[in-house]
C-alpha cells in the first residue's frame, strides 16, 4: 500500500494514521498491533502462483463473486490496529464495483497467502489466528516450494478447522465448489494466442 518518506513512526499507528501514509508501490506495508511491518515485494514467480489461481477460481466462481489482489483488509480496528494485505481475496462483485480504498475482514469471503521464505511463520502462525480471530470464513496458505501445496481452514464457531493439505489439486466444497490445479501454478505456462498470456519461464519455477 503505503510508504513514508519522513521519519519513520516512534508510535503505534491508529487506522486513519496508516490509511493516510502516502502510496508506495515499491514495498509490502501491513500493520500489526499498531507497528508498521515493511518487506519486499512479492518476486515475479509468488506473483505469477497468484495470478494463476486468480484466473482459476474466476473461472469457477458463481458471477457475483471475484477475486483481488493485495488489497488492505482491516483484521482488527481496534487498538492496536491490525491491517492486513493477502496476496489474494474473495469478494463479492457489488462490493468490489463501490472501489473501497481498503476493505473489512466482513468482505471477505476467502483469504489467501502464497508463502514466501521471510513470511512462513506470519502467515502459518499470525495470520491463522488474525484471521480467524476477524471471523474470515475460510484461509488458504500456498506453499510453493519443494512442491505446491495448499492447506485449507474452515472457521468453525471462532477457531479454523483444518480442511486439508493437498498437492497437484485440491477440491472444496465450500464457499463454493472449487477444484485448484497446484501443479499448474508453478509449472511452466503452456504459451496462449490471447493478450496478456504471457510465458512463464521455466527458470522462474526454482529460486
């Protein structure tokens, strides 16, 4: 989202604080407890599993529900504030035609993380209990290395349920009846005719 040019923050941010730091493309900002965390951006291979499975769920979803991208979900507004940016959500379509600037864990539908090497106990560990603890319905975590996994939690009463952990395909039954291909998220993209297919390159699959 977000980043400062002036003094980095000698406090722990409130909501309206971090909504109004300037944009910044450049990095990944999130807020936990009121402290502002700041990594990398996503490398092209976590962001080509993202846009992959992006294109299968929309692919599956009913029409009124689509995913997006790295949007700020605010997890807990109250203090100290948790803001949250998956790498992919699930949102219903009228809430994504208002264009919100951030959106309410009550949004979404479906979180998901693709782990990357400085974020596995974050998104293992904080954000299960974060986003359990907003009441997000249902939590995906993406492991792409040393093969694709996809291990699935369900809320049940105010706890996630462990769904399963698949390799080379998952199925679920709920939100909705989805089947997720992980052997083509890392794979080598098969070249297509229409715009904006774009061939992923085979050495993108190994770091």
């Amino acid at each position: 989202m977000t980043m400062i040019a002036s003094p980095w923050p000698d406090h722990l941010l409130g909501l309206q604080e971090y909504l109004d730091l300037p944009e910044d493309t450049s990095r990944h900002y999130e807020l936990a407890e009121g402290i502002l965390q700041v990594s990398p951006r996503p490398v092209l291979k976590h962001q080509w599993v993202s846009k992959r499975l992006s294109r299968q769920l929309d692919d599956q979803l009913p029409g009124e529900w689509s995913t997006t991208h790295e949007v700020d979900v605010v997890v807990d507004a109250r203090y100290p504030v948790k803001v949250r940016a998956p790498d992919l959500v699930v949102i219903s379509v009228d809430r994504a035609r208002e264009e919100p600037k951030n959106l309410n864990a009550s949004d979404v539908l479906l979180a998901v993380e693709v782990v990357s090497p400085g974020s596995r106990r974050t998104d293992n560990v904080s954000k299960l209990n974060e986003y359990a603890d907003a009441g997000i319905p249902h939590y995906w975590i993406i492991h792409t290395e040393p093969e694709a996994t996809l291990t699935a939690y369900e809320l049940i009463d105010t706890d996630y349920r462990l769904v399963e952990t698949a390799t080379d395909a998952f199925t679920a039954v709920r939100p909705f009846p989805l089947t997720v291909d992980l052997t083509s998220l890392t794979g080598v993209l098969t070249p297509r005719s229409g715009p904006g297919d774009e061939v992923f390159p085979a050495s993108l699959t190994r770091r």
